[in-house]
C-alpha cells in the first residue's frame, strides 16, 4: 500500500516561519574605497589633461587670429599710405600741369588781347546808354581799345601804365575795372591751397 504524502497546512505555515528564521540576513557587498579613490583621481587627471589640451588649441588659434588681424592691419595700413602718396603725386602733376599752362596763358599776346578784346565789348554792351565814358588801358592794349572804340562819341581813350593787363571804365566818378594779373594770382593761390589740403 502506497504511503501518504498529504502535508497539513498548519506544518506548511510552520516550516516556512522555520526556514525564514533559520536563513541567514544578505550580506552587504564590499566597498574598495581605495579602488574609487584612484578612479576618481585618473579621472580628474584626464578632465584636467582634456581642459590643458583644450585651451593650448584655443591660444594657438588665438594666436593665428592675432597674426592675421596684424597682417591684416599692416596690408591696410600700407594701402592707406601708398594712396596718400599717390593722392599727393597726383595732385602735385595737376597742380604743375595747370601752373604751367597757366604761365603760358600770362605770356600769350594773343591770349591778352583776346580777353581785352573780351572786357571791352562787354563793357560796350554794358554801358551802351551812357555817355562821357572814360576807358584807361595797359599801353598794349591801346592800340586795340581804340578800334573796338571807334565812332563812339563821348569815350574817351588813355593808357596807364599801372593797370596789370587790364582796362578800367569810370563814368562820374564811378569806375569798373577787370585786369587780368589778380584773376591769374587768384589761380595760382587756389592751385597751392589744392595742392596743401590736406588728405
């Protein structure tokens, strides 16, 4: 006949109150302090080596920006100063050119009777209602005032000998005046505060 295994509850309560008693508490597990005190130090040493490394790469980029920027600076500064030298050649050719045709223009007859011929038909024009016109002129230009004026009654016609390349017109005791040497000094004064200006 086949023994029985049936097992009460009571005993399976009982055994389990049992064996939890007799099993022994888990054991914590084993800290190496040590072990973790040198980690963290490599791990220090490495961040601390990675920054190092980060910032030389920063000073050298640093230090090639700093390189461009004062080539940078050298390249305009030259520019600058090689268009301040031209400006200043340039303007002194214009300035040479001018007071070159400028005395030309002063030594020119045929400029100076032209622009005689100029001031006295303008005046004729000018002064054509009015009478007892006295005309003074360089001696030069005699000769030529006295054609333009001829056959106008009440002009008269003298030579003076201070008038720089001119004419003078006085009427009762007003007078008009063009000469020729201050409009050329004028030139040459405008020519010379051109050329000085500064840049």
């Amino acid at each position: 006949m086949k023994k029985s295994t049936f097992v009460s509850f009571s005993s399976m309560i009982q055994h389990s109150v049992q064996s939890k008693k007799e099993a022994p508490p888990p054991s914590e597990p084993e800290v190496d302090y040590e072990t973790l005190y040198k980690d963290s130090i490599q791990e220090n040493e490495r961040l601390l080596a990675q920054l190092s490394e980060q910032q030389q790469h920063h000073e050298q980029e640093k230090l090639i920006w700093d390189k461009e920027r004062e080539d940078f600076q050298r390249i305009v500064s030259i520019c600058e100063d090689q268009l301040s030298v031209w400006k200043s050649e340039v303007r002194e050719h214009i300035y040479s050119i001018w007071t070159s045709f400028l005395q030309q223009l002063i030594q020119d007859p045929n400029f100076h009777q032209v622009a005689v011929h100029d001031m006295i038909s303008q005046a004729i024009m000018e002064l054509s209602d009015k009478k007892n016109i006295h005309v003074e002129v360089s001696p030069e230009f005699l000769e030529l005032t006295e054609k333009l004026l001829s056959g106008r009654s009440g002009w008269t016609i003298s030579t003076k000998e201070d008038l720089q390349l001119g004419v003078r017109f006085s009427h009762e005791q007003v007078f008009w005046k063009t000469e020729l040497d201050p409009v050329f000094q004028s030139f040459f004064e405008l020519l010379e505060n051109w050329v000085k200006e500064k840049e």
